[in-house]
C-alpha cells in the first residue's frame, strides 16, 4: 500500500482547516434585523429639488421569469420617473436585499437585467459621483434598443459600503463575514432616455446629488455607504 506523501498530507490538513474555519466563520447576524426597518417609498421623498415623481412614464420592466429572480434576491423594489422644471427625466430604480453575504444572493446587475430584455450595452466604464458628502465609484454604460438611447448610472451598497459588482463587492461580502456579519445591500440605478450620453451623465449627476442631498443620514447611509452618514 502506497503510503500518502508528506505534501500531499499538507495540503490535506489545510484544506480541512480551510474548511473548518469557513464553517466557524460563517455569518449569523443579519445587519437587516439590527436597524430601523427598511421602506423604500419612504426613504426617498417623492419631491425633492427641482424634482417631482412624473406619472406618465414607467422604468423598465422585466419579463415575469427575471422578475422571479428579482424577488428571491430583493425584500423590495422601488421603480420611479421624476422631471423637473426644464421637462429633463431620470428615472430611478432601487432594490434592497436583506442577505449580501453569497453568490446566489448578490444583487441583480443591470446589464444582465437589459440584456435579458434584448437591449445591446456599449460603452462600460467606471466613473466618480462627486457629491457634497464624498465620492461614489459608479458604473455607467449605455443600453440601446433600435432608436431607444438609454445612458445608465449605478452603484451597490453592501452594508455600510458602496461598491461595484466583482472584486471590490467580494471583498466587502469577506470582511463582514469575518465580524459574522451579515450585511444587507441596495441596487441603485438611474437612467435617461437621451441620444446625447454626456449630458444625459450631467443630468444624472444633479438628479443624485438632489436626492441625496435630500435624504436623511440614515437614508443616504444605506443609498451611499458611510461617507454620506
């Protein structure tokens, strides 16, 4: 009988620690149950700003099988258009996800929510929100759909920390499943039907800066992250 290798008995035991620190690491409490309950047709105010709600004009919206993914992620959704005086759009949604700490339960991206809906994304970069509180790193790109022009602007939240999807997200998931943690987590997306994307980006821009600008500490501490606590 072969006898097994020193190096493969190495590697043996640290994959069985590995293991077993996972399991005695794994997150147990949700931050979502540590703080005032979430309602997001509250936390946003429906006038802010130049900035009112505009009846006429409904966000994107999925087919029923990405909707049924939605709601095994997100607690809530919010889907808004607001104008102000100049007749300029933007519209906003966000979601909110009491669990953030896996894979399976990360927020949907909009690109694969447009994607899903047969529109083709351009333009992928990583841009700076400045706003009055601090910097937010977002995401923008732009969807387009035969003549339909849709200059897009994101961020995630995970727990107190704004990020982005991949390796920035992962990072933030890691360090709060080592205080045990589990962290809950926002989608915030705006957009604007525009042939014109640099300023569609501008417009965009002002509409956050307004908004945030309008919601309490607490608000923009789950929209934002800790800089705009």
């Amino acid at each position: 009988m072969k006898l097994i290798s020193f190096k493969h008995l190495v590697i043996g035991l640290c994959m069985f620690a590995a293991a077993g620190m996972a399991l005695a690491l794994k997150p147990t409490t949700k931050v979502a149950d540590a703080g005032p309950k979430i309602d997001l047709e509250i936390l946003i105010p429906e006038k802010f700003g130049d900035w009112k709600i505009d009846e006429t004009i409904v966000p994107l919206l999925v087919d029923p099988e990405t909707q049924a993914k939605l709601d095994k992620i997100y607690n809530q959704t919010l889907a808004r258009t607001y104008v102000n005086a100049a007749g300029q759009r933007v519209m906003l949604s966000i979601a909110y996800g009491g669990d953030q700490s896996s894979e399976q339960s990360q927020v949907h991206r909009p690109e694969y929510c447009y994607a899903s809906q047969g529109f083709q994304l351009r333009g992928s970069q990583v841009a700076r929100l400045v706003t009055e509180y601090g910097q937010i790193s977002v995401r923008r790109l732009l969807a387009v759909q035969g003549n339909r022009k849709e200059p897009i602007t994101y961020w995630i939240t995970v727990g107190d920390q704004a990020t982005l999807p991949g390796f920035g997200r992962k990072l933030t998931q890691i360090a709060y499943g080592l205080t045990g943690k589990v962290p809950d987590g926002m989608l915030v997306r705006v957009s604007s039907i525009a042939a014109d994307t640099g300023q569609a980006y501008e417009i965009q821009d002002a509409f956050l800066n307004d908004m945030l600008h309008a919601t309490s500490p607490q608000a923009r501490l789950k929209l934002a992250g800790r800089f705009g606590a």
